[in-house]
C-alpha cells in the first residue's frame, strides 16, 4: 500500500467511525506510529481531518457530512450544557427560528413551555419535539427532505423564510472559524441559513467545540454576526477571547 491509499484509508476510517487513533492506525496499517501523524498532518493541511492528542476526527465538506443519527451520539453531556445555556438567552423574543443539527434540537427541548412562542424550524427533529407543546407554535419550512439531516431546504424553505421577522435566530453550523466564518458542506443548508440570518433581528450560535477551526464549503455568516457564541470548556480560553474581539460575546459551559 503506497501513502495515498493509506492516506485514503486513514480518512475512510475516520468518516466511518467518527475518529481514529494513531496507536490504533500504525497496528491496522502496519507502518510506525510517527508515519501516521505525518499522515493525519498532510490530511489536516488539506482540510480533510482535525488533528486531537492522539488522533484524528473528520472535518465535513462538500464530499462528506456526518448524519443526524450520527450527531446524538457524540458529545452529548456537553451538546446538552451548551443547549441549556443557549436556551437562557432567549429574552423576552416571541419568534424563534431553531436551526437543523443535533444541538439546536436539543435547544428546542430546552426551550420553555410556559410562555407564548412561534417556533419557525426547517427540522423535522425539532418540529417533533415541538409540537405537543400547548403554548408553543410551530412553523415547518416546505422544501425538499434531506435524509441524513431531516431537515428541509431549496427556494421553497428559502421563500417561506424571507416572509418573516423573527426576533432570535438559534443557528448551527458544520464549522466556525475567525479566518472564515460559518460554513456548511450544502449550498441548500447554506441558503437557508443564510436567510435566517437576513430575517432575525438577534442571532446565537450554539456548537460544540470541536467545529472551531473547522471550515467547510459554503459560508453563510461572519462570527461579528452573532450577539453570542454559546459553547463547552473543550475551547481554550485564549481562543475563545480570540473570538470575542470580533464582536460576540463568547459563553463556555
């Protein structure tokens, strides 16, 4: 096997188990454990994994992007504190727009039951969890069905969102970093995101913080858009002030 089919290996590995492990990858490979690194380096420099002590996670793009199935499997104890605290910042809005994605699922349970909301969502997750709540509306976006987010998107989510002003925009995203932005694997995500931005008139971002440094395909906002980025503990605090001097403020739960 030459170092581009290990290469390729390494990253099939790592898109099909959420992460690999260089002790694990010299065994599997039969080749030294500082060849792997070398390897996870070079797929780090074109964007492909996210190098961790020890190992490697993918980074999603335009060819590959981790199902939702997949997301409420990893990080859940932190995604939920983060969810929690997201949910805090809601103020005294009355129309939510909850994005697709695990963790704003997870905010949408969050979200109090005893006051008046209009919850507008593309997710077919959140609309579910929404729905038997007595005081709580929910708007589901038409448009196509993406199966492995069960989210809709294209000009029909994109029009029926253009209609509204929407005081607080709960947004997601595959990658965040200072250099670009916020981006996602999809154009189809990428406009319906792009247009929740347009229409609400307050904006959080809630991810985990293994999307930071992470860019993707399609970008869709600035970090200075956003009045808070909501996160956990795993962003260093110097990153985290980093961020902060672009304009929001930086919570790490």
């Amino acid at each position: 096997m030459d170092t581009e089919e290990r290469r390729r290996g390494i990253l099939d590995t790592a898109r099909r188990d959420g992460s690999v492990d260089v002790n694990r990858l010299a065994g599997q490979f039969q080749v030294a454990k500082e060849t792997i690194r070398r390897d996870l380096h070079a797929l780090e420099e074109h964007g492909l994994v996210r190098r961790t002590h020890g190992g490697a996670y993918p980074v999603e793009s335009a060819g590959f992007e981790t199902t939702l199935a997949v997301r409420t499997t990893r990080h859940v104890p932190q995604k939920s504190r983060i969810a929690a605290a997201a949910s805090d910042l809601l103020g005294d809005a009355e129309t939510v727009f909850v994005d697709e994605g695990f963790t704003p699922q997870l905010v949408a349970e969050a979200l109090p039951r005893d006051r008046p909301l209009t919850v507008v969502t593309a997710s077919l997750a959140v609309a579910t969890v929404l729905a038997d709540a007595e005081k709580i509306s929910v708007l589901l976006l038409g448009g196509r069905v993406r199966g492995g987010t069960m989210a809709t998107v294209d000009h029909w989510a994109t029009r029926m969102l253009a209609d509204f002003v929407i005081d607080l925009a709960y947004v997601g995203a595959n990658g965040i970093s200072r250099e670009y932005g916020l981006t996602t694997p999809d154009p189809a995500v990428s406009e319906v995101k792009a247009q929740a931005m347009r229409s609400a008139r307050r904006r959080i971002f809630a991810g985990i913080h293994t999307k930071f440094g992470a860019v993707s395909f399609c970008r869709f906002a600035d970090v200075g858009d956003f009045e808070a980025i909501v996160t956990d503990v795993g962003l260093p605090s110097a990153e985290a002030q980093r961020y902060s001097l672009l304009g929001p403020q930086i919570i790490r739960v």
